[in-house]
C-alpha cells in the first residue's frame, strides 16, 4: 500500500490525497461501505463498483465467528470469497468484542469471550488477531486495541492506552505477510492528554496509517471534534488518517476539515433498511403517509438508479408491505449519497471553498422539507457551536 498527499487546503487542515492498494487506487477523502460479514446487507460487488467505491470494510470479529478465517483461507481469502474486486479494510474485531460479546475479560494477555452468535467461549490476542487479518487477507488490517465506553474513569481511560500501545507492539511483532498493511488505532477517550500520549507512542512504532478509534460511542459531536482537534495534529502528514465508525455526513464533512482521509459507518445501510434516505435537502423517512402519492424521487437533484427509476410513493409502497426490494433501493440510494458528498467535498478541497460548502451543506439542511428533531438536526448555528469553526 502506497499513500501520497496531493493537495492540503490553506482555509482548513483537509487534503486530497490517493491511496494505492494491489486491488486498486482510492482517492481521498473517502467513505467506506462496511460489509461487516462479507456483504454490504442486500448490495452486490458490483452495485458498489458502479456507485464508484473502490475500498470497504470487512469485521475480522464476525468472519472469525461465521464461517471462520481459516475456512476464508482454504476460499483463497476475501477477494475470491466475496468477489469484491476492490480493497478491503477488515476491522481487528476489538471494538465488537467489548461491545457484543457475553462474559468479555481483558487482561494484557488478551481478551476471553463468549460469542453474541451461541455463547461459546473464545480467547483472542493480538497474535491470533493479527493471523485471523492474514488469513482474511484483506488490504489494510487494523492492529487490536482495547476500546472502552464512554463516559469512563480516567484511571480506566489510561489504563485501556497503555493496553492499546502493548498490543500494538505485539501486533507489529507477530506479522508474517508482508503484502497487507498495518494502521494503529488510537485510543484515549475524551481526555486531550491520553489522546495526544496515545497518538504518540503509536506513531512510535511506525505503523503504514493510523485511526482514530474509541469515538461515535455516545459523546456529543462537539466532544468528538475537540478529539479530533487534539488528535489529527499528531499523526504524520504522510500516511493516511481514518476516523473509525463515524457517518454522518455532517461528521464527514468535519472529519475531512480536520485532515481525516477514510471514514466508514453503516448508517447508510442501516438508514436505508429503516426507510431514512438521505437528501440535497435534509432526510425523507419514507414510511410518512405523507408519501403515498408522491410522484416525486426521493431527490429531485439526485442522480442515482432509484432516483432515475422510482417514486416516493411506490417506495413508500414497498416498504410499508416489507418487500425486500425497499431495503436494497434504499441502500443504493443512501451510498450513492455517500459516494457523491464525497466527490463534493473532494472538489470543494480542491476550489480551498470547504468552509463555504460546508455551510451550505447545513443551510440546506435548515431547508429540509422533512420534519427532524432539533436533536438529530441542530442546524447551522448549532453545528457551528459544535464543530468549533466559529
């Protein structure tokens, strides 16, 4: 894997960059669909070729559980099992280990577990972490780290980043391939000190990208942000930067400001199966009645297939009657969305105009024509407050 900045932007800390992997070239900023057990839910590799993704996400914490990594690697690994012909990125699993599994004990030795699937028990360290990513054989692997949940004590905190930078170590350690590359996660909770101490001990080891993890997990958006802040500085220009499991899109546009370069969430999946589409102008929940006769597409403005094809109203059909079809619609959809916001703030980074696009991104969405609470959506000068562009 190859990364090179090709432009930093003077108003922000953005840059365009390009990511070079045996399975093709990304540019960045980019958002990352996750396929968390091989597919993204009711979407095709080449659903996701054609809406112009080129990396996704695999869990290596669920693959290890169903069907397991080794029989992956009797399929000749993720590629040839998924038939996604793209990158991959396969998540250690640490993050669904402590927030999924029965029973989690950590010690520095590892973590024992109980599956979420059937309540066996498991053992995983960052030696078997790092063979389960071999044998998946994805692209980018992310080395194993200890996630906490926030709020928590500062003891705890510090405690989870000392962990985080002994398993980081070992995981470097115990490689064998020399074909797939390493990112660093860095942990610290909400505290600027351990974050900063983090960033820094894991920069140490000199790992190929580095994430920002431990964040999306029940803190405001402006204490995500003040994290990114204090973060984002210390991790070389040089290689890339991925904020772990955040997606909202007013999230990408910020994470972006801040000199983030990949990104992933299920939300436009999860939105698209729960009939919340992403629009120019804000989000249409598609179960309203107010859509039974609407003739319209989701987004006037929109250029994806549904949008070419569809009604609201015959979406609003078939979600109401639970026709598989509405989740797979809705999801391609949504990452067309995804995949388009990205484009934009690629080029708004390439004008130096991020911050003029990024409040008109949240002038539209003061437009919507759908009715959000005031806690989803805070609007532009809550926004401002929050991302600390004021």
């Amino acid at each position: 894997m190859e990364y090179s900045v090709q432009q930093a932007a003077g108003e922000t800390s953005a840059r365009l960059g390009r990511l070079s992997t045996a399975h093709g070239a990304i540019d960045t900023p980019a958002f990352m669909p996750v396929g968390t057990l091989g597919p993204v839910k009711g979407i095709d590799p080449a659903d996701l070729e054609q809406l112009g993704f080129g990396l996704m996400l695999n869990n290596a914490y669920h693959l290890y559980l169903r069907p397991g990594h080794k029989i992956v690697a009797e399929m000749g690994g993720l590629h040839r099992f998924t038939g996604w012909p793209g990158a991959i990125l396969t998540d250690s699993g640490g993050f669904q280990i402590f927030s999924l599994a029965k029973l989690c004990k950590v010690t520095d030795e590892g973590v024992s577990f109980q599956s979420h699937i059937d309540g066996s028990t498991h053992f995983i360290t960052p030696e078997t972490a790092i063979e389960i990513e071999e044998a998946l054989g994805a692209d980018i692997m992310m080395a194993f780290d200890h996630c906490v949940a926030l709020p928590a004590e500062k003891t705890v905190v510090r405690d989870a980043v000392r962990r985080t930078t002994l398993w980081a170590e070992r995981c470097q350690a115990s490689r064998r391939r020399t074909d797939q590359a390493l990112f660093g996660i860095v942990q610290g909770g909400l505290d600027r000190d351990l974050r900063v101490t983090s960033a820094r001990e894991l920069v140490a080891l000199g790992f190929e990208g580095y994430a920002v993890g431990g964040l999306s997990v029940g803190e405001s958006k402006a204490e995500m942000y003040a994290m990114l802040d204090v973060t984002v500085p210390e991790l070389p220009a040089s290689k890339p930067r991925y904020l772990m499991g955040v997606g909202m899109p007013e999230d990408l546009i910020e994470g972006a400001a801040r000199g983030i370069d990949l990104f992933d969430c299920v939300v436009p999946s999860r939105h698209g199966r729960t009939g919340s589409l992403f629009t120019s102008f804000g989000r249409v929940v598609i179960k309203q009645a107010r859509y039974l006769r609407d003739e319209q597409p989701i987004d006037p403005a929109c250029g994806c297939p549904v949008c070419a094809r569809y009604s609201r109203a015959y979406l609003h059909h078939l979600f109401q009657v639970k026709e598989m079809l509405s989740s797979r619609l809705n999801t391609i959809h949504n990452l067309w969305y995804f995949a388009d916001l990205m484009g934009q703030v690629r080029s708004a980074i390439a004008q130096g105009t991020l911050r003029s696009f990024r409040d008109e991104f949240y002038r539209s969405r003061n437009q919507a024509l759908t009715e959000v609470s005031e806690a989803d959506e805070p609007g532009l000068d809550g926004h401002r407050r929050q991302a600390g562009w004021d």
